[in-house]
C-alpha cells in the first residue's frame, strides 16, 4: 500500500475545463465512472445538473470569491 497523495483532493493550474479550456474549479466524478472538469463559470452554469449524476463532486470555486471576472446574470 502506498500513501501517494489522493488525485481528487484538490485541483491545480494543470486542469481544464472540458468546455472552454480555462482554469477548472469543479471537478465531477460521474457515476459511470467517467470525470469531468469545470472552470467557474461552467461549475455555475451545470452544477446542480451535474451533481445529479455525479459519484462525488469537489467544488473548489470558493477559491474564486471575489475574483470572478464575469458578474452574476440574472437567471
Ligand atoms: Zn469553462
């Protein structure tokens, strides 16, 4: 057994978001096995849908607060 440190603790500069290449700050293990990566504004836009199908989500996008460079649209 060895103590490498756990790949879905936390997200760096090296992930992308699978939607438009930016920084990602959600990272969504799928129940099918499957992961997705997404920067804050597509976090936003398909979190609530993606934790639905989601094994495990981890939400980084706190570490964004009060640097979001796109203001909240009204929905
Ligand atoms: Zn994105």
């Amino acid at each position: 057994m060895t103590t490498a440190v756990a790949p879905s603790s936390s997200l760096s500069a090296l992930d992308r978001c699978d939607r438009c290449g930016a920084q990602a700050y959600l990272r969504v293990e799928l129940q099918s096995g499957g992961e997705l990566l997404f920067c804050a504004h597509h976090a936003r836009e398909h979190g609530e849908k993606l934790k639905e199908i989601a094994a495990s989500v981890t939400d980084e996008t706190h570490r964004l607060n009060g640097t979001d460079p796109a203001p909240e649209a009204a929905n």
